[in-house]
C-alpha cells in the first residue's frame, strides 16, 4: 500500500479533485442550511468558503492549484451573469405600473450603498484595495467580481464581502423595515433586492412572493446600476 | 438547449467585446446580459429551451462564487488589518441601504397615488 502523502501529491496535481471538493462542500454547506431551517447566518457559500480554505491552509496547498481545479466552476460565472436577463426580463413584465418610483429609489439605494460604504471605509482608515472590494457590495457577487476587477481591486475579497452583505440584509433588513413602518411588499422586497441581492432576495420570497419579485428585479436592476455608476464614481473621486 | 448556451455565449462575447473595445468600465458579462434582455424585448417571449438553460445556469448561482470566495485565503493579512472598517461599513450601508429604498418607494408611491399592497403583520 502506498503512502497516503503520495496519494495526495498525484491527486492535487490533477483539476479532478479541487473541481470534486469545491462540489462537496457546496453540498455540506447546503446541508447544514437546510438541516438549520434555512437560518440566514448558515449561508451554505460562506461555510462552504471557510472549509475549503481551512482544507488548503491545513494540507499546505496554494491557491493556484486549488483554482487550477475550480476554474471549471468558476468560468460559469460570465454565462449565468448574460443568463440573469431571462429573470430580469420576467419580473420586468410584472412591475411595469410602478417603473418611474421603482427607477428612482432603486437609483437612491444603490448611490446610498456606493457611498455609504466607501465613506465609512475611508473615515476609519481602510486600504484603497479594501474600499475598491467594498465599494460593489451590494450587487450580485458575479457581476460585483467583475466591477472591482476592472477598478484594480480584490475580486476574491468582495466575493465574501458580497456573501456578508447578503446575510446582514436578510437577518436584519425585515425588522429594521418594520421598525420604520415600511408596510408596503413592493418597497420591502425592493429594499431587500437592492442592499442584499439574492441572498436579499431569497428572505423577501419566503414572506411574500410580491416582495420577492420585487427583490429579483432590484437585485438585477442594482447590479446594472452599480456596474455604470460606480466606475464613473471612482473616476471622479480618485 | 445547446442553441441557448450559443446565444448565451454570443451575448456575453459581444459583451466582452463591446468593453474591450471602447475602453468601457462595465463588466463584459454585463453588456451581455443588457443584450440578451434586449433581444428578449425584441421577441416578445422567452423560448422553453433558453428558459430550461438559464435555471440550470441560475439554479446554483451561490456556487459559482465559491472558487472565487476561497481566494480570500490569500488576502487574510488585508482582512486583518482592515477588520474594523470592513465591518462597520458593511453593517451600517447595508442596513441604510435598506432604510432608504424602502423610505423613497413609499413616498414616491404616495405621490404618485399607487394602491400598496400592505403586510397585515410586518
């Protein structure tokens, strides 16, 4: 029998088993969410992160081999970005009546989310890559990935940035809108959608489908938004 | 099926195109989603098979991002030093985020004089 090391080195040297493992702990991590009773918190991404990290970390391996496997996965992001239109063009149909405030708030929260967070970044002293990776945060995480790309920033960063957003709108955005006597599902599910995309998005469905059309088109509608305002933004200021 | 992966794919070429050339600072992948909702606009309708690819391109969405999110490995030192802002910035915008698209919507519904669809226990 071989030496379990040597295994291990003719394995990581072929994209099979990084490609399988990004997989598997996909699935854990979906497990345990559900297992939960789909608690915001357990985000299946986030655990799924943290133990692939925590795998490599511990075996010694560097990232690039681990990619060299998970790129596969990773390629696909570009395709479901275009394929977000079908969604869009669907929840399109169904919101048109209430387009003009729909387009207006939608345009103040994603400006609110832009400079909300590049402000308070900068005021406490974060890096200027910090605050390009946290400047999309509250877009999709495809579409966020390739803003900070192409701003000079950390795509990796704002991936679990993006991933953190999500679960702060969704434990704490029906409270805080119910705090504010923010009755209306339409303006509930848009708040959602806009601050925290489709993690935003799947808490506004599970209370109220209106809410979650609504979610669904703020999320496409903000990732359009910040991919043309934040660039020109960032262009101005720095 | 294989026909909706093509124009899937064309779209978001053309996308990365269209960035490429002009200089322009939009993602590629996003002009190409802006050129598919444009396309579906033109036909009117969503084709069963280009339906079928995109739920199956959508359906797992959070897992794409993972490759991605494991690189964070590599910047843990930046999250170290950062730590503090990242969180109060991400906490404090994400929820005035919420705050003010759902104030705006429902001022602006009120102006405007749309009937709400109301939560009865929100």
């Amino acid at each position: 029998m071989r030496d379990l090391s040597q295994v291990w080195v003719y394995l990581s040297a072929s994209p099979l088993l990084f490609l399988t493992l990004t997989l598997v702990a996909f699935q854990f991590g979906t497990f345990v969410y559900r297992k939960s009773g789909s608690k915001p918190w357990l985000n299946p991404v986030l655990l799924a992160v943290i133990l692939l990290a925590a795998l490599l970390i511990f075996t010694g391996t560097d990232y690039q081999t681990y990619f060299e496997g998970a790129q596969f996965v990773h390629f696909l992001l570009g395709p479901a970005t275009v394929a977000l239109a079908i969604p869009l063009y669907r929840q399109f149909q169904e919101v048109r009546r209430s387009a003009l405030a729909l387009t207006v708030s939608l345009v103040c929260g994603s400006l609110t989310a832009i400079v909300s967070a590049v402000g308070i970044g900068w005021l406490l002293g974060a890096s200027k890559a910090t605050l390009v990776s946290l400047a999309p945060k509250s877009v999709t995480a495809p579409v966020a990935m390739g803003i900070t790309e192409q701003l000079g920033g950390l795509p990796s960063l704002t991936a679990v940035l993006v991933i953190l957003t999500g679960i702060t709108g969704a434990v704490f955005g029906p409270s805080l809108l119910s705090a504010l006597g923010i009755r209306d599902w339409r303006a509930r599910g848009l708040a959602m959608g806009t601050a925290s995309h489709g993690i935003g998005t799947a808490r506004a469905l599970q209370v109220n489908e209106v809410a979650g059309a609504f979610a669904g088109l703020a999320m496409g509608l903000n990732a359009l938004a910040t991919a043309v305002l934040l660039p020109v933004l960032w262009r101005l200021v720095f | 099926m294989l026909a909706s992966l093509t124009l899937i794919l064309v779209c978001q070429l053309v996308g990365e195109l269209t960035a490429g050339f002009f200089g322009l600072p939009v993602p590629g992948p996003v002009l190409g989603m802006v050129l598919l909702f444009l396309i579906l606009g033109v036909r009117g309708r969503i084709s069963e098979p280009l339906k079928a690819t995109a739920d199956g391109l959508l359906g797992h969405l959070s897992l794409l991002f993972i490759p991605a999110g494991v690189g964070v490995m590599a910047h843990l030192s930046l999250l170290e030093a950062d730590w503090l802002p990242i969180t109060v910035a991400l906490l404090v915008s994400t929820l005035l985020t919420i705050a003010v698209t759902g104030f705006v919507m429902v001022r602006l519904d009120r102006m405007t004089g749309h009937t709400s669809t109301e939560a009865d226990d929100a």
